[in-house]
C-alpha cells in the first residue's frame, strides 16, 4: 500500500522554497497595489496610505501603459513562433548526423545563450550602430545606405527580437536534442525500412513524439517574451519614442526607477494577470496530452 | 515505505535546522560601532578610494556600487534598516536619498567641522544649493559640468579660428559646417540629454522654477531655449538618429561640435592621442544671460542610523581638504568641489581644465525635485523630441510639458 | 539480396550522404552567423583601447594584448569574484535535487491539489523579478542570511522552469517500470534513485548545465544581499566597469569572456551526457 503524504514529501522542500521567494512576494505586491507606497515610505511609515484601485485606474488610464502592452503582444507573437521553428528545425538538423562536425556545432549555437547582456549590449549596439556599426559599414560596401537599425521605430522592434531571438534559441535547441533522445530508435528503423523518406519520418513520427517538449518551450518562451526585457532595455533603452518600450520596461521605469512601489506593483499584478490567462489557455489546449 | 517517509520527513527537518543554524553564524551588520567605516563608493572607484584614505588614520571599507543598480540598494538598505557608514550620492539622485530618510542632516555638525562650512564650495553647490526641506543632507564632494567641445582643425578648415561663444554663433558655425557634404554634421545633441535645453535657457538669463520653487517651463527665456534647440534640427546640422555614438562622432569629425563633459574630454585624450592639438573645449555659448552650465557630480551623506557618527564626519573632512581632492583628481579624473582646489595652479595648467573649472564658478545644479529625471527630464525630452523628430506642432508639445510638470516643486 | 535491391540501397546511401554534407554546410553557415558577435567580443578582450573604437573597425587585434585580464585579476578583485561564483553555483547544486524530486512527483503521482501546486510553480515565473526584491531581502533579513553565500544563492535555489521541466521529461518514463519496481518490494526513494534518475540523465545534464549557468550569471541578489563587496560575484563585477561613456570596450570585453568561457566548457563537457540516448528496450 503506497503512503498516501509520499508525492507531499517529494513536493515539498521545493514548494516550500518557491512559497517563500515566489509567492509571498506576490501577494505582497498585491497589497501594496492598494497603496501609494513609494521611497519616503522608508523614513516615515505613515507616508502609506490606501488608496484602494487608484493605481489601476491611472494604469489603464496611461497611453504609455497601452503602447507598452501592445508593443509586448506584437514581440511576442512574433518572436515565441519564430523561437520554437528555429529550435526545433536546428536540433531536427543537428540530430541529423552523429558526425563530430555536428557534435561540435552545438557549442557554436549555445553561445547566445550564454553570453552576458553586457557584452551583448555591446557587441550588438556597435554592429548597429548608424554611422559607426559594422552591418552599415558592410552595407556601404555594397552601395546601400545608411540603415537605422536601432532608431527607426519600426525597424527597431525588429532589430531588438533578432538580437532577443538570436539569444533565445540556444537553450531551446538543446532542450529538443535531450528531448530527442527519447524517440526510440526502433519506430525510427522501422519506418525507413517500410521505405518513408527522412522528411516524412521526421514529421510522421518524430515530431508528434516530442509533443511534450514542444508544449514546454511554447509556454516558457511564451512566458519569457511577455516579460520581455534585457534587449529592448540595453539597446535602445525602450526608445525611440517608446517603440521598442515592453510593459517590463514601462513597469521598471515608471515604478522602480522612479521608487513608485504602489504603482510598480499594481502593474506587475495586471502583467502577472495576463501571463496566468494566457499560461492558462496553453495548459487547457493542451491537457489531453499531459497524460502519457 | 514508511522508513522512507520518515527519512525524507527527517532530511527535511535537519535541512531546516541547519540552515537555521548558520544563520545565526553570521558576521556582525555593517555599521557597528568599533570597526572599519563602510563606505559606498560608485562604479569601479573603490580602491582608488581606499589609496585616497590610506594616510588618514581611519579604517574605511569599501563597498563598489554599480552606477545601474544604486535604486536596489538603496531601498533594500533603507527597507530593512542596515546601510553603510558613508555613501557617495550621484546629485540626481540626492533628492529620492532624502526622501528616503536615509541621510543624517548635518546642520548642527557643520560647526565642528570648519572644513565642511559652505563657505569653502562653489555657491552652485554648497549649503542650501542643495540642501533638501530645509536642511544639509551632503556634502560636496566631486563636481562635473557641461562645456563645449570643438574640433578646432576643422573649423579652422571652415573658416573659423575660434570655437563660437554665443548659442546664435553656434547655429550659425553648424550650418557651415554641415555643408561639409553628405553624412557630415555642424552640431551633435545627444537625444538623452535633458539638461541641455535647460542650460540654454539658463544661459537665456531665465530659471525653471520660479520663486516658491515651483517647476515653470512656461518663461520667455526657455521659449529662446526651444528656439536654438529646434532651429538646429530645422537647419539640418544635428544628426537624427538615436544611436549616434558622441565619442566616434567627434573623433572622426562627424558631428566637431557638442556640449558634454570633461568625461568625454578624458576619453578623446586616452583613445586618439593623436587628435592632440585638433580640439579643445571652451565656456558654454552664452546667450543673453552668460555662460550658465550644469553642476552635476557627487556629494557625501552620512546614513542616517550609523553608530559612527564622529568617524564618519572625520573622514569627511579628511577628503574636503583640498590636498586629498587633487589628490581624487590625480586618481581618477573627477574633478574637486572645494573652491580653494579648484583654483589650483598646477591643476589649471592645463588649459581644457581650466575651462571645466571656470566654468563651475557659475555653475547651477538641476532642481531638487522629487524625481526630477523620470518626471521631468523625460517629459522634457520627449516633448522636445516630438517636435524635431516626429514634427509634432511646438505649441501642443510645450502645453503637454507645461501640463505634466505643473505642481512639482523642490520643497 | 538482389542487385537492383543493392543498386537502389546504395543509391540511397548515397543520396543520404549528400543531404547530410548539405545540411552540415548549412548549419555550419547558421553557426558561424549564430556565434559571430561571440567572435567579435573575444577579439576585442585582446585589442588595445585605441584598437577597440576604431572606425572602419578591424576583425582581429592588430596588436593583441593581455593587459585587460591582467587588470581584471590584479586590480579589480575578479579572482575573489570568481570564487564567490563558484561558491554560488555549487550551493545551486543541492537545489537540483529537491527539483527533481519535485517535478517527478508532478509527473508520476495523482494527489490531491496537484493541479494548484503545480499552477503555483508555473505562477513564480510569471512575476518580474523587481517585485520580489523587497519581500525576499526582509526574509532573507530575518533569517539572519543577508551578507552571506547562502543567502545569495537561497531565492533561486528552486526554480519554477526547472521543476516544470523535469515534470515533462519524467512524464514520459513508462509508468510499467516503476509499477515493476514496486512489485518488487521496492520504496518510493528507492525507485526515484535507482530507475527515475538514471532514465533522466539527459535531462539532468541539461540541468546541470542550466544550474550552472543561473548561478555563475546571478547579479541581482549578489548584488542586493551582499552587504560587504567580498561577495560579490563576476556579474556584478562587470556591472562595476558599466559608464555612462564605454571608454574601454576591451576591458569589458575581457570581463564578459572571463564570465562565459567557464560556462562553455562546462557545457562542451556535459553535452554529450544531454546526447546520449537511453534506450527502451523491451517497452512499448
């Protein structure tokens, strides 16, 4: 007879770590989305007061709010399908061939995902630079002019998600080549023996089977752009004009930077809000495959 | 079965326990009262700031702070309590510190302590310059300013055999200077610069607050500072994007004219050594109030609750005295606050320097108000960069800065 | 065998082995593309001040130099620095198992409120990390943990990603074996130690790198919780040479390939683990 508290105990040293570093700062954030709590806080407690749904009201009220919350969506349409194609297609390409070559290739596509923003910032800001940047320099070779990568506001939300893109895929790449390992070699061999081509296994057999690893890069990604931040933040600074502005940033500059902590909380309960809804969705189209 | 949740149960509790346990191991909190000074200084300063109080017979520990990450220091500090002993205080940010409670006022110390009388720092600086609801919070400690920066080469090329001393010169030098050819600009405004405009409308003989202290926008003088700052978009001298990178930009003559620091006079001096002679920086162009620039820079407070009080006050008149700011200078290449350094002979040798000190003669700093550079300065910015960027129409852009900067005030 | 059927598998063979050379150019195209800017930061750590801001910029340093590491390591304390990282990502360790305990549970038990459990674990990724500094630093105040390792490395011990990642991956152990197991008298520890986690090594690989990873870039608790800049890890070091005018591009370039070049080895090493296959013989 299985102990019925076994799944708690094995639960429950994480839950309890994640209850206290996790959740409690939410509700916290929720309660002070109720105040006008900012730094005099600090020096004087009394400084707080209630001020109910004040906070969300001049949220929903602010056009820059608006502007950053469709910024966010159009990055993550955008972004979260282009993340899971490209993944999935290199780990499918690089699983291809157990030839060293390819072994040795997944180094070069992990890189982005482990280099530091800093040095990012860097190297992308110059690559981009107007006057000064190597894409433009190499673009005059060819006689076409100048490009404003980073300060036309169109063509800025597209330079930043390559740049967020480009750093995306390596971890989920390899999250698809472990995943890949669980194909079993037999349905595979059996299949190229009945005489299927390699494009109809892959897409017959292999990639119904990663089902669950394609499910799980949906939702972190999906997750990840709609908090979307680090990129626009170091390259354009949420500019020009607020192209480029993701309600993260909006969140940062507007509530932290600026020491507002009512306001910042009540934004991050409406961001957090939208994420849980949309999580939501994913998980209820998906929960006939949880099961296996 | 049972055994195995028992063991689990029981991994668990000794986890909890233990890491109680080391808790209470911990060292002792910063800020006790026998032992070093904790001291935060910004960016990567720390141990020129240690070299800099080695001989002054107080023991100090430095703690560097990231110019990008003082906001979650300074509330995590004040939220449970415990800060350092000391703290350097970007000027932009001396505002949100008081606010926050955390600097001690120094009024009645001021006295004990003839070193850090205001008497002995530039009137743009010291006392109630910046002195906040009442009362001194700081001290002065490191200054910095806005002056112009010319590529003298080429404007010698253009015809002109010195920089331009009035804001109507400088319009008039970049108009010739852009017709250089294609790609070439007379003038650079860096589009996050938000006190730029400021400076000109001082430089106008006109303020941006009025006398209760007020944020007041709506003057005639800050009308003439829009002027100059969209006739140069209009004249077509200014380049347009976001990403122009100031330091290229003048090195490579791009854009050989710009308002900045001497920050970008020590980045021309280490990066092309060879453009030695070919530049120099000069007083801000003048328009009809003087040459009225930005005191920016760092004070020193002393955290409010700190055990150490008289240590902490030592060392701050240990690095007001004038040897030890020359001696900051030599470290790093900020720029001393105490008049009296400032007037030094060796340090004014060098002609770019003796500018940037001149210039802080007359320098003013930016209101004291709550949050001045997300509620202001950027409202300040975007409102101006509508109209040269997107030609939004001047008047509705002004209205909505007038509008949006209402009702701040410095008290 | 026939000779047409010899003739048409060797063609086959054939066929295939052009398509892998195609797809070999192609990726190795994508790589070189995909790594360029990590090319690009390597090369200017060795360049000269002067040589970094050069304009039209050059590929490699016309006269390399080490200065820059040198400094790093004798004049701004990124020895210390490495070892607080080190410190930081192995305490991260001990977390992994308790992930791993965790996310098996979701995946191979049914118990009661395990779909809010598991909702609460998605729900921690979803908030900005800003909003959990305070209530985290007052915690970790209480607990007596600020200014040490421990404390660095406590708020991202567990995680919501990893957790829900292992739940995915041990979702597919084929429960037969497990029923197997405890048919065989075997308890619930044991079955977890003995057949889930050995059937997991891909995926702990991944982890592992993963953990590793967190940990050496952490920056913001390092940041806050350290009270004493002897704790401070690489990020923040780096974070420490960030001005308002990027006067020494090279310098910071130096720092930024001092913090990823460990990470790249540790990855090269634990990659083939994440690539090995696990075969399930005899199981449908």
């Amino acid at each position: 007879m299985r102990n019925r508290l076994i799944p708690y105990l094995f639960v429950s040293p994480a839950m309890l770590l994640l209850v206290a570093f996790g959740i409690v700062p939410i509700l916290v954030a929720a309660v002070i989305s109720t105040t006008n709590m900012n730094i005099s806080a600090f020096a004087n407690w009394n400084n707080v007061d209630f001020v109910g749904i004040d906070n969300y009201t001049k949220l929903f009220n602010d056009p820059d709010f608006w502007q950053s919350i469709g910024n966010t969506g159009l990055f993550a349409l955008f972004g979260v399908p282009a993340i899971v194609l490209i993944s999935l297609a290199v780990a499918l390409l690089l699983n291809s061939s157990q030839h060293p070559f390819f072994k040795a290739l997944r180094a070069f596509y992990f890189v982005p995902a482990i280099t530091a923003i800093v040095a990012i910032a860097l190297v992308w800001g110059y690559l981009y630079n107007t006057q000064f940047g190597l894409l433009n320099h190499l673009l005059s070779l060819v006689g076409i002019p100048q490009v404003q990568w980073l300060s036309d506001p169109a063509l800025a939300k597209f330079s930043v998600a390559l740049v967020a893109v480009w750093r995306g895929t390596g971890l989920n790449i390899i999250i698809f080549l472990a995943a890949l390992q669980g194909v079993p070699k037999e349905y595979l061999e059996a299949a190229s023996l009945d005489g299927a081509s390699s494009a109809r296994t892959t897409f017959s057999i292999t990639i119904p089977l990663l089902r669950f690893a394609i499910f799980f890069v949906s939702i972190t990604t999906t997750i990840a752009w709609l908090q979307f931040f680090d990129e626009p933040f170091v390259l354009t600074d949420g500019g020009p004009l607020g192209a480029t502005t993701s309600a993260s940033i909006f969140l940062y500059k507007e509530g932290f930077r600026l020491n507002q902590f009512g306001y910042a909380s009540a934004g991050s309960i409406v961001l957090f809000a939208i994420i849980a809804v949309i999580t939501l969705i994913q998980l209820r189209i998906r929960s006939a495959d949880d099961e296996y | 079965m049972k055994r195995t949740a028992k063991g689990v149960l029981a991994a668990v509790a000794v986890a909890s326990i233990t890491l109680g346990a080391s808790a209470c191991s911990s060292p002792a909190p910063a800020g006790d009262a026998d032992g070093p000074l904790t001291v935060w200084v910004m960016g990567d300063s720390g141990a020129n700031f240690e070299t800099l109080v080695a001989d002054s017979g107080i023991e100090v520990e430095v703690v560097a702070i990231p110019w990008d990450s003082i906001d979650e220091k300074l509330t995590t500090a004040v939220a449970s309590g415990s800060g350092p002993d000391i703290l350097q205080i970007g000027l932009s940010k001396l505002r949100t510190f008081a606010d926050a409670g955390a600097l001690m006022p120094l009024d009645d110390e001021l006295a004990d302590h003839p070193a850090l009388s205001p008497e002995n720092f530039p009137s743009g600086v010291a006392g109630t310059s910046t002195s906040v609801g009442g009362e001194i919070v700081s001290v002065p400690w490191t200054s910095d300013t806005r002056v112009l920066f010319t590529r003298t080469d080429i404007l010698a090329e253009a015809g002109y055999d010195a920089p331009p001393a009035t804001w109507d010169e400088v319009r008039e030098y970049a108009k010739t200077l852009t017709a250089r050819g294609e790609g070439q600009y007379g003038y650079y405004i860096p589009q996050w610069d938000a006190p730029l405009p400021i400076e000109i409308a001082w430089s106008m003989g006109g303020d941006v607050i009025d006398s209760d202290g007020n944020v007041d926008f709506d003057t005639p003088e800050f009308a003439k500072a829009v002027d100059v700052y969209t006739g140069l978009y209009a004249d077509g001298s200014v380049p347009v994007n976001s990403d122009f990178d100031q330091t290229q930009g003048f090195i490579s003559g791009v854009a050989p004219m710009l308002v900045s620091g001497p920050y970008l006079g020590n980045g021309i001096s280490s990066s092309a050594p060879e453009l030695d002679g070919k530049w120099q920086a000069s007083p801000l162009p003048e328009g009809d109030g003087g040459s009225v620039s930005l005191f920016a820079g760092s004070n020193l407070g002393v955290w409010h609750n700190t055990d150490q009080k008289d240590a902490a006050l030592d060392l701050l008149e240990y690095v007001s005295a004038p040897e030890q700011q020359l001696a900051w200078y030599k470290l790093t290449g900020e720029l001393p606050t105490v008049s009296s350094a400032l007037e030094d002979e060796e340090l004014n040798s060098d002609p770019n320097v003796k500018v940037y000190t001149d210039q802080l003669a007359t320098a003013k700093v930016l209101p004291l108000v709550s949050n001045w550079d997300g509620a202001v300065g950027t409202e300040l910015l975007n409102a101006l960069n509508a109209i040269v960027l997107t030609g939004a129409d001047r008047d509705e852009s002004l209205a909505g800065l007038y509008a949006k900067t209402a009702g701040l005030s410095n008290k | 065998m026939s000779t047409s059927q010899l003739v048409r598998d060797r063609s086959l063979a054939k066929r295939r082995r052009v398509l892998v050379i195609l797809i070999g150019a192609a990726l190795g195209v994508g790589a070189l593309v995909t790594a360029f800017p990590f090319f690009w930061m390597l090369t200017t750590a060795f360049k000269p001040q002067r040589e970094a801001i050069d304009y039209p910029p050059t590929l490699l340093p016309q006269e390399p130099t080490l200065e820059w590491f040198v400094t790093l390591f004798t004049e701004l304390d990124f020895g210390r620095y490495l070892v607080n990282t080190v410190a930081v990502v192995l305490i991260g360790f001990a977390g992994l198992m308790l992930m791993a305990m965790a996310g098996y549970a979701f995946a191979k038990f049914e118990f009661r409120g395990r779909r809010w459990l598991f909702f609460l674990v998605l729900a921690t990724m979803m908030i900005p990390i800003q909003v959990t500094m305070i209530p985290t630093y007052l915690i970790l105040n209480g607990l007596h943990l600020t200014n040490t390792l421990v404390g660095i490395a406590l708020p991202t011990l567990v995680s919501g990603f990893s957790i829900f990642l292992f739940r995915q991956f041990m979702s597919t152990i084929p429960t037969e074996m497990l029923e197997a197991a405890r048919l065989d008298g075997a308890g619930e520890f044991r079955t977890f130690w003995q057949i889930v986690l050995p059937l997991s090594k891909p995926i702990l690989a991944v982890q592992i790198v993963l953990t590793f990873i967190s940990g050496w870039n952490s920056f913001l608790w390092p940041l806050i919780i350290a009270s004493d800049q002897k704790l401070y890890t690489l990020s923040v070091g780096l974070a420490l040479l960030n001005q308002q005018l990027a006067v020494n591009p090279s310098l910071q370039m130096a720092a930024a390939t001092v913090m990823v070049v460990p990470i790249l080895a540790v990855f090269i090493v634990f990659q083939r683990y994440v690539i090995q296959g696990f075969a399930l013989s005899g199981l449908k």
